[in-house]
C-alpha cells in the first residue's frame, strides 16, 4: 500500500516509511540469525537480551568448522528480511491515478513554485492563525464582537521567510474576490507597504494614499496624488501633452497616439471620427510650433470653440508664420488644410465631434491641474517613484479618457527600451490596478500585458469577480488577460458558478470507498459483504468552497499545486500598522491665480479683436473699392450695377472687383481695335473681348482640354 502510493508521500511519511523498513530490516535479521544458530549450534537463546548473539559469535573468532559453518547460514538467513522487503518493493506496482492526484501543495511545492522570496509581492501566509480571532475586534475577555473592542496586534516577528508568501517571479498577479473580503487589508496595502521599487497605483478611494503614502515618502520615494478635480484644488499636476515631442519627427506619431484615445473610432461611420482625429492632430500641431501659446488639451478646446471665424483665422495664421519666417511644418499645415477645406456642414460635424469628446476639459479645475506636469512616467525606472491616481468614483465616467490617457501614457513611456539595454533603467514598476473594473477598457493593458514583464512592469490586478473582465474585454479577453496572470488569488466565493470554476480548477483526486451489504431475509443472512472501491472526488466541492472560512484564500501558481494560505490583515501585524501610521505628505493646493488668468483671458480677448478688426477691415476694405468703382462707372455715364454671372452667384468670394471698373467705352475701344485689325471673328478676338469685360476664359479652356 505504500509503495503503491510513494509518489503522494510527502518528505516526513517517505522518511518514515524508509526508517520503519531499514528497523525490520536489521532487526528480523538479528532475530531470523539467533534463532538458526539456536537450532544448529543448541545454544539457549532468551530475547531481546541475546539480540546481537550473531554478531557477538561473528566476532569471537571461533575456528570449529561446525561452529563456524551455523554462523555462516545464521547470517545468510539474516538477510531474508531484507529480501522479502526488496521482493515486496519490486513487485508492487504504483497505483494508477485513474482520478487524477490533485492535492495542495506541501513545503517542498511552495519552495519550488518561488513562493518563499525575499522579496517581491505578498500573497498570504501558510500555517496555522496567530489567534483564534485573528484580526478581529475581541472584548477583553477574548471573546469576537461586532462593535467595540479592539484588535489584537501580533508582534513583529510572526511573519518571517518561512511563512509568507512572496512571489518573487516575472509574472503579473491576480486577485479577485468578493466585495468587503478584505482585498485592500489583506494584499494591496501589505505590498504598498512592502514593495521597494517604483509604482503606479489606482486608488480611486485614496485610502492607499492615506496609508502608504507616508512610508514611502519616508523611505525616500518621491510620492505624488493626481485628483484633478479634488474639490480642495490639491493634487499634483500633469499634462497629458507633455509627452509629444515637440519640434521632432515624432511630434504627429504622438499626437495621432492621444487622438486615438480622446476620440473614438465607432465602427459603423468611422469618417467623421478619422476627421475628428486629424483635425486634433493639426489644431495640436499648431499650439506645440507656436512657443507663446499654452500646450495643453484645454487650449485645443478654447482654439475649436473661441476663435471667431475659424477657418479664415487659421488660414491668415498659416500665411503670417510662412511670412514671418518661421513656417508651420509641412505635416501640420496638410492635417490643418484638410480640415479646412471641408464644407461648411461636414466642417461644422467633424468639429462638434471633437469638442464632444474635449469638453471635459472646460472645466477650470481639471484645466488648471492638466497645464503643467509635476512627474514624469519616464522617470519610473530610473529613480524610485510612486504615482497614486486618486480619480474618486463619482468623477469616473467622465474622465475615462483621461483615466485611460494616464496609463497609456505610462505604458509607452517605459516600454521604449529594455533594461538590458540601458543601466540607468534599473527599478521595476508596480501597476497595482486596484478595482481594475471600474475604470472600463483600458486598451495598453488589454493588446500589452504580455510584453510588460520585459520591461520591468508588474501588474497587481484586483477585481472582485472574473465576470467584471469578461464583461469589458469579452470572455476570449478576459481569458487571455488571467491566462496572463502567473499567480492567480482567490478569496472565498460568494457565487454559485464561480465556486463551481474554482472546483473545477482545484483538479480532482482518487478516495477509497468502503460498501457493505446485507440480506434482507433472516434465513439467508450467512455475513456482511463489503467492498472497496475507488471513487472520483473534487480537492474542494462547490459547496466546500462557498463555505470556506473567511480568515483562508486559495493561491494558484501556474504548473505548481494550488496553495491553501492564510489572509493577513495589516492592521493586526505590528510592522505593518506602525508603517502605516506615517501620516501622507501635505499635496500642494492649486491656487486660482486671478491676475494670470486675467492676463490670459485679456490676452485671449485682444487676439481674438485683431482678428475680427482684420477681418473687418478687409471687409470693408472690399466694399470701399466697390463704392469707388461704382461712382466711377456712373461718372463716366455706365450703369451703376454690373450683372453677375452664373460663377460668381454661386461663388460671391471670387468677384474680382476689377471687372467692375470696367467701363463700356473701354469695351468699344477694344472692339475698334480688333475689328481694325481684322480678329472680331476668331477664337483670339472673342477672348481678348471677354477678358476686357472681366471675364476669365482659362478655366473654360481647361475644363474643353479635359472633356476633350
């Protein structure tokens, strides 16, 4: 029976088991050797004193041949034991796991599955609870209560590297479990509290703020709060444009990158979307080559919403900086043309299309928060940093784009070199995704989770239930998202399905089963027949789950036996508790600073008056020549109004005023002169008359060539 089931021995029963036969070993052979020198030589024998009577005789040195002879086979039948234990090995055979052998995981797997780093992100601890009511509140008679009481502190030193679990390995990691099951006490504020190296962190309750921020401020971190709309004004500042590069080749790629994420492409009408997006390129391009105008996504929504006349004003802007000398680029120029040139109706659509999606930023809050960056995602790896993303709750839904800008913008930051590659990128960064669902879709982690370990990035994912990632990213995404989750933790289920998932995941084992039966007729009852059998059994029903204890969680690493650990709440853990009453630093206010944004809105003001007065001033510059080209005509007895032709009712922009100080006298004297010269009736002469009444033939004489 043992033999047959070695392979789910562990370390202390294979030992045991080795002990037990070397024992029968050594002593049926003492025995089986004193009772054949008993019966050959005739020696009286009394047990266990005479035990070692062969090795004693062995060792006397006898020379009879006799005495020497029963010696010899005493010692040979000294080693039937030994051979019956060696036949017994050989031919048993290893019991076949018909079902499987699931089983959790011992000392020596959790050793082998990289569980017992120094190092890395906390997930439990295995053995037995410091106390019957670990982290509770208890009265001072011992006893749980609901209300009242205290927690009792476990001293320093109950978690040591023989029973924490550590992963210290590349792979991301998963937690998912039910609301109030004590997720952020029992994993993201022991590893905020824990981790060395950099991180980015959404705390859209800023309670992980409140309790790691301290400590790692302490320990020399650079800590900052990005709460753009903290109704207090304090929050560190970032603008999600600092990252284009300005002046460079690379300036469209990046703005192309943010357009793609403030603007949707819907799938049906993707134009007016693919306009909207190039239309931001070209306004984004404008404001990075113009120095004296802020650079942030507020401006390009007061640059689409304020500037009178669009099309005429960036028009006369293109003109002025090719006059001045300092051009727009070529790419900026034919993203802005193409905006321009559409028709009034499709410009109108494609301009409310961006506004719509840009309008949050007409908030002054968050426009103040966006005009300046405090930190840098490319700093991450080279200096120990941590960014808390504070965004609450209520404030999601509308800056979900700027949610999804935030980690976008961290993710390319730091995956445009491998740290292999360059020595200055030497700390490893921590996206502790902390109710990951919330924020909805984020595209970098959905195409780019896979290559983040590479370069540095560990994602800690928090969702209370694998249905939210299905419900974002579709069942094939939220598959391929775990399936990318080396380490996966689960806390008790509360659902019926997901108990059933986590069954079938544990795997299943083999149980000897036990059958007795009786005849039921008293004449017939000879004896109990009973049976043996073996039976398929789930390592944990769905049931057995659901009713697990709340103080345990399941730990699966991948190609290792799943893990039953214990949940550590950093409240009752004395390190732990002290690290987090190091109050957070002070977040500096954003002051509304009234004189500068007077300037601003002054400076504003004054540069949208000179583009209406030169406007204005063309205009009437216009109409002043008109007023003198008629009292010309009339002064010289011609009619006051000059009929318009087809082209220019359907185009009044392109009246040449020209044709209109022409005179009929002038006409008549052209006509003379052709007719003198013999031309009235060719080609030439007909249009040398049209181009004295004003009339431009070159346009005629191409469309004749192209229908030609």
């Amino acid at each position: 029976m043992i033999v047959q089931n070695w392979h789910r021995l562990g370390t202390p029963a294979r030992a045991a088991a080795i002990s037990a036969a070397v024992v029968f070993a050594v002593a049926g052979g003492l025995i089986t050797a004193a009772y054949v020198m008993q019966w050959g030589l005739k020696v009286p024998l009394h047990l266990p004193r005479d035990l070692l009577l062969w090795p004693q005789a062995a060792l006397a040195g006898y020379t009879d041949p006799e005495t020497v002879k029963w010696i010899k086979l005493s010692g040979y039948a000294g080693l039937l034991p030994t051979i019956v234990i060696a036949a017994a090995i050989l031919k048993a055979q290893p019991k076949p796991d018909v079902h499987g052998r699931a089983e959790f995981a011992r000392a020596r797997d959790i050793r082998q599955a990289g569980m017992r780093s120094k190092a890395g992100l906390i997930a439990g601890f295995t053995g037995s609870l410091p106390s019957r009511h670990y982290g509770k509140r208890i009265d001072k008679w011992g006893r749980a209560v609901e209300q009242g009481g205290a927690v009792k502190i476990q001293k320093a030193g109950h978690l040591t590297h023989k029973n924490l679990l550590v992963y210290g390995g590349d792979e991301h990691v998963l937690l998912y479990a039910p609301t109030r099951s004590g997720k952020g006490v029992g994993v993201v504020i022991p590893n905020l509290l824990n981790w060395p190296d950099s991180a980015v962190v959404l705390d859209i309750k800023k309670e992980n703020w409140t309790l790691t921020a301290g400590f790692r401020k302490a320990g020399g971190q650079e800590v900052f709060l990005f709460d753009p709309l903290d109704p207090d004004g304090r929050t560190h500042r970032w603008n999600p444009l600092s990252t284009v590069r300005r002046g460079t080749d690379y300036q469209i790629e990046d703005l192309q990158r943010l357009a793609d994420l403030f603007i949707p492409v819907a799938s049906k009408d993707p134009f007016f979307d693919r306009a909207a997006q190039t239309a931001f390129v070209g306004v984004g391009g404008y404001l990075a080559e113009t120095p004296e105008r802020p650079f942030t996504l507020g401006e390009i929504y007061r640059q689409l919403t304020l500037t009178p006349d669009f099309v005429q004003t960036f028009r006369k802007r293109i003109e002025v900086r090719k006059a001045s000398g300092r051009p727009l680029s070529l790419q900026t120029v034919s993203t802005l043309n193409d905006f321009l040139s559409k028709s009034e109706n499709t410009f109108e659509s494609v301009k409310s299309t961006i506004t719509a999606n840009l309008g949050v930023f007409a908030n002054p809050m968050l426009d103040r928060a966006t005009a300046a960056s405090d930190f840098a995602f490319a700093d991450l790896r080279r200096k120990r940093m941590t960014i808390y993303v504070g965004i609450t709750p209520n404030n999601l839904g509308r800056l979900g784009p700027l949610m999804n800008l935030i980690f976008q913008s961290c993710v390319d930051a730091n995956m445009q070199e491998l740290p292999e590659h360059n020595p200055a990128l030497k700390h490893k960064i921590l996206l502790c995704m902390d109710e990951f669902a919330s924020v909805g879709e984020l595209p970098a982690f959905k195409r780019g989770i896979g290559y983040f370990a590479g370069y540095g990035m560990k994602v800690l994912t928090i969702v209370q239930t694998p249905a939210q990632l299905a419900d974002i990213y579709g069942q094939d995404g939220a598959d391929a998202y775990m399936d990318n989750s080396g380490v996966s933790i689960v806390f008790t289920p509360k659902g019926v399905k997901e108990a059933r998932n986590l069954s079938e995941r544990l795997g299943t084992h083999g149980v000897e089963a036990r059958s007795e039966s009786k005849s039921k007729y008293l004449a017939n009852r000879k004896g109990t027949t009973v049976s043996h059998s073996e039976q398929k059994r789930s390592l944990m029903l769905p049931q057995e789950l659901l009713q697990m204890d709340q103080s345990e969680a399941l730990v699966f690493v991948a190609g290792h036996p799943p893990i039953r650990a214990k949940k550590i709440r950093f409240y009752a853990e004395a390190a732990l508790l002290e690290r987090s009453k190091v109050p957070p630093p002070v977040v500096p206010k954003i002051d509304r600073n009234a004189l500068a944004e007077a300037v601003a809105s002054l400076r504003d003001e004054n540069a949208m008056l000179r583009e209406s007065v030169s406007t204005l001033q063309t205009n009437f510059d216009k109409l002043a020549g008109l007023k003198a080209f008629q009292a010309a005509n009339v002064a010289n007895g011609e009619p006051a109004e000059v009929p318009m032709t087809d082209e220019e009712i359907a185009n009044p922009d392109g009246i040449s005023f020209d044709r209109l100080a022409l005179s009929g006298q002038k006409a008549q004297a052209k006509i003379k002169e052709l007719n003198k010269a013999g031309q009235v009736g060719t080609r030439k002469g007909a249009a040398d008359i049209l181009a004295a009444l004003g009339c431009d033939v070159a346009p005629a004489k191409a469309e004749r060539k192209r229908n030609a």
